[in-house]
C-alpha cells in the first residue's frame, strides 16, 4: 500500500518545496483566516506557534488544480478522467488493526478548545468552527456509510453544532435515528489524505459509499481502523478523530455564517452534538480549510461537483467531453460544458440536464471541444464567435434554488444557459467560420520541430 497519510502528504510537500512554514506566534482568532486569504499566502502553509494550543495548523492544501492533481498522483490534464475513472471504478476500503491516529486518546469529559487549535474565521461568526472535518456516520436502518463534510462550530466542552442542510444525507440518516429515539453515531477525522477529502464531496446515491470512491482515486483499497467508542471506521491516516454522536431532534442556534460565495448567511438553527472522545497521532497537525470565497473551499466542491456531473451527463448525451464549474462561479453556481461537434439542439438538452443534476448551477455555457472550458478568455472567444442571442440563450425563471444561492428570491432563482457551438456549414471553406492556419504541413512541421525554434 502506498503511503495514505496526511503526515506523508506534509513530508511530499515539504521535500517538493511547496510547503512554507510559518515560524512567528499567530493568533487562531481571526489572524490564521487572514493570512491564508492573502495571495502571496496562496501555497500551502504551516503555521508551526499558535497561540494557546498544543498543535500546529496547516491550510491552502489544495487551492490549485495542479496541486490536486499531482497529490492524487496524476497529471493536471488527466486529473478530471481521472477523477471519473475512480467514479466508475470504485474499491472498497480494508480494515487495519492498529493506526497512529489513535497513538494519544481523550476520553471522559472533553474540552475540545484546550485539545483542538481551531481557528475563529470571521468577526460576526459566532465561534470557532472544524472545516476539514470528514464526518463519517451509517444509516440506522440499512448499515450504509454516508461520508461528507460539513460545519461544526465548537460550543464548549464536548458540545459541537453542526450545519448540515436538510437534503444532505447525513440529515437523512440523523433523522431516521431521531425516528428510532436514537442519537446518530459519528466521527470526524480531521487531517486526511486529499483523495478522502474529494471522495467525500462526490454527490452520490444515498446508500452509496464515498469511501469506494476514494479508493478508486488512490488506485488501491482505502485503509481504514475502527473507532475506540463508536461503531464506526475512519481513515487509518488521519491526524485526528473525534468520536461522538448527533441528533437531529436537538436544534441549536447558529446566527451569521460564512459561504462559498462570501457573505455572511443565517440558515436558521443547526444541528447539536457532542463529541465524548479525541484520538490523535503523537504531535498531530491540525488541518483547516479556509471558508468562504477562497479558492480551496470552492475548488474541494467544484472537481467532485463536475466529475459526478460529467459522468451522469455522458450516460445522457455521449458527446460531452468535460464539465468545468468555475471558480469565478465559485466552485458551485456556474459551469462549462465542452461537448464535441454536438448535434442541433444537444447542447441545450446537455445544459438542461446539467441544471437539473446539480441543483446549485444557475449559469451554463457550452462550447465545442476545440475550446479549453478551464481557460476563461477561449470561453469568451466562443461566446463572441459562435453565440447569438436570439437563437442560444436559453431563460428558465423562477426554478427551484439552493439555500445558498446569494440572489434567491423565495428559494427560486432564474436559470440561463448560452450555446456557443458551431452550426452546420460552419468552419468550411469560404464561411464567415473558417478558422485561418497557415498551410496544413507547414503548421505540422512547426509543431513537430517546436523545440529547434
């Protein structure tokens, strides 16, 4: 088995150049956010003396595509094949005896603020929230796993909130315990390998293991240990785990919080919990995602939320090569659709059925595969080029939203899809089209010998 721990994705970092430490005493109440929201902030850093707590803390892990792709092991360009491919060839995860996330245990009455660095992100926020923590839980009634991330804000003690929306399936399942007079299981683990960060962001199936998807981005069965209290299992290479339960019966106000999008939010109350034990590798790095409009809170969603989206769409319409959610859209709204020389009519059903996989698209622009969807000035070429608004402009108003959407109006928003494909006659010779190159073995010869120029 390959290395699968987040220390060891840390030590490939460092020895790449790509980790940058930060050695000066800094504040987790707001000062780690605003450092990590700077640009010149941008690679991964590694704020080695927080104040008041025992770990380091570690954010901006994964704020590029290039970064994803080359700590999944791939190449920039294979990286959303690639991310299919473990969708369609999922393995599912082993069981290890002993792992070095339960090397120090908390148990009996627990002060997450005295164990735990996290960090204050926000002024109006009100407190401290876990954002890299994979929430690990099963279905009362099928034994299912459910794999995701959401919020949890730390609300003294052992006592955390949880904001989960109430179509996300681990509310689902919270429910389905309430309905049995049961709390619901979970654990958290906090530290772990980008391949379970992503997997846990797939929109699959309720029922559907996120863990088998993780195994098919690593190329080798997920390792997994069982949790000391309860019956739940976690990735044997996280740098920390807390185990505890929910109930979705016991609702606890949360008041403003931060969104992708960038504003503050109120959602109304959240979920409560309490977390009963802590295990920990011996000097763990506590790991956090900065939330908000920043770039590794918006792409986490955005290469799952495509790949899910591609995958469902080529079963659809076969010529449909990539789906792309922008980050400018902020790795939820907006979407890109490469489709390759689709018929008349395919890229308004691909651009409908998009709209309709992923609720939280209200903008989609579809292009041919001669245009890099991830480029944003050939997607404008192809909008100026291709594009006429009487004939290409699809307006759907008044479809249900997400929650989240900042415009919402009564949790509908209107949708609008642009077509910029080519027309039959398009390109040929002599049409307004055809796109100028110098003769065809000149252009050959170029690109054979490029690197003699």
């Amino acid at each position: 088995m390959a290395d699968q721990s987040f220390r060891g994705v840390l030590e490939r970092l460092e020895a790449e150049g790509d980790l940058h430490t930060v050695r000066r005493t800094v504040d987790p109440r707001f000062e780690i956010g605003a450092v990590l929201g700077l640009r010149q902030f941008d690679r991964p850093q590694l704020f080695a003396d927080v104040r008041g707590g025992a770990m380091p803390i570690v954010g901006n892990l994964l704020n590029t595509r290039e970064r994803i792709a080359r700590l999944l092991g791939m190449d920039r360009a294979s990286l959303p094949d690639g991310i299919l491919q473990a969708l369609r060839r999922p393995i599912a995860p082993v069981m290890v005896e002993n792992a070095p996330v339960q090397e120090v245990v908390h148990r009996g009455p627990i002060e997450l603020a005295d164990i735990l660095p996290v960090p204050t992100w926000f002024e109006r926020e009100s407190g401290a929230y876990v954002t890299a923590g994979v929430i690990v839980a099963k279905d009362p009634e099928t034994g299912r796993r459910n794999v995701s991330i959401a919020r949890i804000r730390l609300d003294g003690g052992g006592r955390v909130m949880l904001g989960i929306a109430k179509n996300h399936h681990l509310n689902i399942i919270a429910e389905k315990a309430a309905a049995r007079g049961e709390r619901l299981p979970i654990a958290v683990a906090i530290g772990t390998h980008p391949a379970v960060l992503i997997g846990s962001q797939m929109y699959l199936g309720l029922g559907d293991d996120e863990y088998d998807v993780v195994g098919g981005l690593l190329g080798e069965p997920l390792e997994l240990v069982r949790c000391l209290t309860v019956p739940l299992e976690v990735p044997a290479g996280s740098e920390i785990v807390l185990e505890g339960s929910i109930a979705a019966n016991e609702t606890v106000a949360e008041g403003p919080v931060s969104e992708f999008h960038g504003f503050y939010v109120d959602y109304g109350p959240g979920t409560g919990g309490v977390v009963t034990c802590v295990t920990h590798r011996r000097e763990a790095v506590y790991q956090a995602i900065l939330p908000g409009y920043f770039a590794e809170h918006c792409l986490l969603g955005a290469v799952a939320i495509e790949a899910t989206c591609c995958d469902a769409l080529r079963r659809v319409v076969p010529s449909v090569r990539r789906v792309v959610v922008t980050e400018g859209g902020m790795g939820r709204l907006h979407a890109v659709i490469a489709m390759h020389r689709p018929r008349l009519g395919e890229g308004k059903r691909a651009a409908i059925l998009a709209m309709g996989q992923v609720n939280l698209f209200k903008q989609v622009i579809v292009v041919e595969d001669d245009v890099d969807p991830e480029d944003p000035r050939q997607v404008e070429w192809s909008l100026a080029a291709r594009f006429r608004g009487d004939e290409d402009l699809l307006v759907l108003p008044g479809v249900k939203a997400d929650r989240c959407d900042p415009v919402h109006r009564d949790l509908t928003v209107a949708k609008i899809a642009m077509i910029a494909t080519t027309r039959p006659g398009d390109g040929e010779r002599g049409s307004r089209s055809e796109l100028l190159d110098a003769p065809a073995e000149i252009s050959a010869r170029v690109r054979a010998e490029i690197d003699t120029y």
